[in-house]
C-alpha cells in the first residue's frame, strides 16, 4: 500500500499537471460514471493530500480565487490502486479504468482504488477529524499521537499502523522507524519513553520528506550499507523491512518477522530487545 510520502508526492504531480486546468472527466470502467459527469467541465483549482487519502478541489471556470470548491473528490488507493498520467491525448482507454482526467495537455487516470468518491465539505472534514497527525504537513504537532502512543497498553508496532493515531505510516515506515530508535514491536506504547517518542516522531517528519523528494524510502544511514558511497541501491534501503533471515546490518543477528496488525512486522532481536 501506498504510504504518505507517495500520496503527497501525487497531490503535488497532479497540481503541476492540472491545476488552473478545466478537466474532461470519465469513468470508461463506468463504476464513477455519475461521480466524472458531475466533475466534467470543472476546474481543477487545488490538490491537497492527509495521510493516505488524496484530494481534488474542482470550482466553476473562471471563479474567483477564494471560491469555495464546487466538488470535491476523494481518493485512496488502497493496496491496488495507482495512477498513471501523460502529455498529450491519452492512450485507449483499457481494463478497469475507474477515473479519467484530460486537459488540453496531459492525462490522469485512476485504477483500482478502495475509494473513489465525490465529498460535501463537511465530509472531509470528518474523514480528517479522525486521522491522526501527518508529519508531512506543515505546522502540525504530535500531540494528539503523543497522548494516544504513551498511554496504551497496545504495543507500538500495532499504534504505528493506526492511521487513527498517526497518519501515513505504512509497513515500511513502521518498521524501519522502530528499528532506528530500538523498540521492540510488542513493547507496550506506554512503555515507550517519551523523549525516544519524541525522537522518533523527528525522524519520521525527516524520513518522509526525503521520501516526497526522492520517490522511495530510505532509511538506512551511509555507513551501514554495503556499498557507503553514493546513492543508495535498492538492496542497500532498508534495515529490517523484507530482510527475515539475514543478518542485522548492526549486529549479525538474523532479522525476525511476525504478523502484527494483518501485516508482517521485521525487527532485529538484539537491537530490538523484547521488553526493553
């Protein structure tokens, strides 16, 4: 599943591609067929993205620039969904195709997402009210995760998932972050110290946005790679995440894995100590 920084990195495509544009909206799969004609003809005048949750804002042509939106469409991707996007007229229309964009010079199109949907303004203001923190957005504070992390008994690894607590943390960013700042999975969330709370929330805000900037998640620090110098290879990422089995880049000791909330967590027995 898409995590926030490819979500933030989406808003910010499309609003370089579309913004200011007046669209031409299809849905060829025919399941936002009522949803496209009501967004045909709009102007796209603002994208914006909380978390996993993408957002158009789409006014009347040529309304004045604090004109509340006229629709707004709502999209999360989901484990499947993806958008695709080009210059020029856009290829045949193929396969389940749920959403189609068109300016004058380029194409958006959107499949297979969990959610594809037209909201009133009250609405998404609802859908956010329930999300936790991003860190990708600017000015926020971790309060509200501060309160929900250090006063559960649940264990962090399963906290970090719950975009109600924070929102745009995936599997990659939780178990990778944990493993930055030495928490076991399982440790229970008021266990947590505050100040490595507070350090992992820095992190995470540092992490995600080298993710908006580069399109990929890395979290591991130069001299832990095999190869220091230069970018880092695909293979060279990650500490824990997708590494059962093979040797701690810290350590030696073999990476763990286990299902913790419907998904597999990776942590390093002996820099992860179970308890501590």
């Amino acid at each position: 599943m898409p995590e926030g920084h490819t979500i933030h990195r989406l808003a910010r495509r499309h609003r370089r591609l579309l913004q200011g544009a007046v669209v031409r909206a299809s849905s060829p799969q025919g399941r936002f067929a009522e949803g496209a004609a009501l967004l045909d003809g709009l102007e796209l005048r603002r994208t914006d993205a909380w978390g996993k949750h993408l957002f158009h804002e789409y006014v009347e042509p040529g309304a004045p620039p604090r004109a509340r939106p006229t629709r707004l469409l709502h999209v999360h991707l989901g484990l499947y969904g993806k958008f695709a996007d080009g210059a020029g007229p856009a290829p045949e229309a193929r396969g389940a195709l749920r959403l189609r964009l068109e300016s004058d010079e380029h194409w958006l199109d959107l499949r297979g997402p969990i959610a594809c949907e037209l909201l009133e303004a009250p609405e998404r203001d609802a859908l956010v009210s329930r999300l936790g923190p991003d860190p990708l957005r600017a000015g926020v504070q971790p309060d509200r995760a501060t309160a929900r992390i250090l006063g559960s008994r649940a264990p962090v690894g399963t906290l970090l998932m719950d975009q109600a607590v924070v929102a745009g943390i995936g599997n990659v960013y939780r178990a990778e972050l944990l493993f930055r700042h030495g928490l076991h999975p399982l440790l229970p969330g008021r266990q947590v110290p505050e100040a490595v709370w507070r350090a992992l929330w820095d992190d995470l805000v540092l992490l995600m946005r080298a993710g908006v900037r580069s399109g990929r998640i890395v979290t591991t620090e130069p001299e832990d790679r095999e190869r220091a110098g230069g970018p880092a290879r695909r293979v060279d990422a990650h500490y824990v995440y997708r590494r059962t089995g093979l040797p701690c880049r810290r350590c030696g000791t073999p990476v763990q894995a286990a299902v913790q909330a419907a998904r597999n967590v990776f942590w390093c027995p002996v820099c992860q100590p179970e308890g501590g």
